[in-house]
C-alpha cells in the first residue's frame, strides 16, 4: 500500500516539476541563479544525507545513491565531505518499513539528532546540500543540519536524488528554513541513475556547475 500511495505521489509530482520546468528555465536567464560552480576565494563543503540498505527501483543497494553523487561532486569542486549521520540510527533497511519511518518523522514535524558537528563551519562559504526526496521533502534530519548552523552569508547549492518527483521544489523548502543563505537551484538525478549511469551523471554534474 506505501509503495502505491509513494509511486502516485511521484508521478504527481512529476507532472508538477515538469509544467513549472519552462518558468524555471525563463528565470535562470537573468543569471541571479544557476552558477553552482564553487565561488573563486572560498571553501566548499559537500554535505549529505543517504542510505543503504532496500532503495525504490535499485533493490539493495551498498552505496546510498545521493553519497554516489556527493562524492562525484566533491571531486568535481574540490571539497571536503560531511555525511549526516543519525545519532540514534534505528532507520529499517526495508523500503516500506523506512517508508513508514520518514511518513511519521514529516508528521511529527520531527528533528533528528545528528551525530557529528561540522569543524570550523565559518570556514565555508558554499555548501552544496545533498538529500534524497522523502515523501515529496527533504528527510527531516536536512533540517536538523539547516537549523544547527548559522547560514548568514552563505551559499547552499543543493542536490537530490529521487525516483520520479525530481527537486519537489525544495529550493522553496530550504531558502524557508535558511532565509539567510543564497540558496542555488537543485541537481536532481534519478536514484537508479547514481546507481546504473555513473557516466551520465558525472556530465549532469559537468553541465550543472558550469
Ligand atoms: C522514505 C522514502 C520516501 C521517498 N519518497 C520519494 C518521493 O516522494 N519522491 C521520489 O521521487 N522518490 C522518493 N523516494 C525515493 C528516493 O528519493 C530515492 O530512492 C533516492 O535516490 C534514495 O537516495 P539514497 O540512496 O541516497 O538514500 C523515497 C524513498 C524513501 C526511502
């Protein structure tokens, strides 16, 4: 039932991402957004959030598909890596079950204890924020990281991976948690995509930063 009630939601979703993709592409032009690349003086951070274990449309997977794409990126822009790590991890490894997890976590307005701080944030100007899309969000454990830290002054660039419902307008969702940042529009690449088409991510990735 999760599974029909989640593949329904994707493919609204997607509809919806794809009728707004013309007024996005129109508001690129005046060049205030889509510049993702890192500024030319100041240190990146790749920060993400990803899971192992039964994903949507990979099967079991060793690898968490945003951490395939954050670990591209970092190489990419020549930033250092901060995973965001649960500290009390009692996240099930089955889909459904996690399904279930995330559904009650979003509605429960939840916030996730993080496990690690990041060192010497201030040191960071650009943060690109990677996530997989839960239930049309960002998993709340995101907005954990986002209300720890003092984002006056910064740029977030965000990434998602997600099965259908592309950024589910979370640019929106993270400029309302961090009404300070800069926040850059969202990378968002198919999950089986980071798991079956590393090539053809990598050139997302390319044409995305330039
Ligand atoms: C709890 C949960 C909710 C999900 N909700 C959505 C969704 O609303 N839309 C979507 O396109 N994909 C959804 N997915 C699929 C994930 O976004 C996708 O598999 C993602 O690549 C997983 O990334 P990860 O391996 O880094 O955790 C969901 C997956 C899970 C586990």
């Amino acid at each position: 039932m999760t599974k029909k009630v989640l593949a329904l939601l994707m493919t609204l979703a997607l509809i919806l991402s794809l009728a707004a993709c013309g007024a996005k592409t129109d508001s690129s032009k005046d060049g205030s957004k889509g510049d993702n690349a890192p500024s030319a003086s100041g240190k990146s951070l790749v920060v993400y959030f990803s899971r192992t274990g039964e994903q949507d449309k990979v099967g079991v997977i060793e690898k968490g598909n945003t951490k395939i794409v954050a670990e591209m990126i970092a190489e990419k822009v020549g930033a250092e890596l901060f995973e965001i790590v649960p500290k009390n991890d009692n996240y099930p490894t089955t889909f459904d079950a996690l399904c279930d997890v995330a559904k009650e976590e979003q509605t429960k307005n939840a916030r996730p204890e993080i496990k690690d701080t990041v060192e010497n944030f201030d040191s960071y100007d650009t943060i690109y924020l990677g996530y997989p899309i839960w239930w049309a969000d960002l998993p709340m454990i995101c907005y954990t990281f986002l209300e720890s830290y003092d984002f006056n002054g910064k740029t977030i660039v965000p990434f998602c991976t997600h099965e259908g419902s592309a950024d589910a307008n979370t640019q929106k969702k993270i400029q309302t948690a961090v009404p300070k940042a800069e926040v850059k529009e969202v990378l968002a690449i198919r999950g089986q995509d980071a798991q079956n088409d590393q090539s053809g991510v990598k050139k997302q990735i390319e044409e995305w930063l330039k």
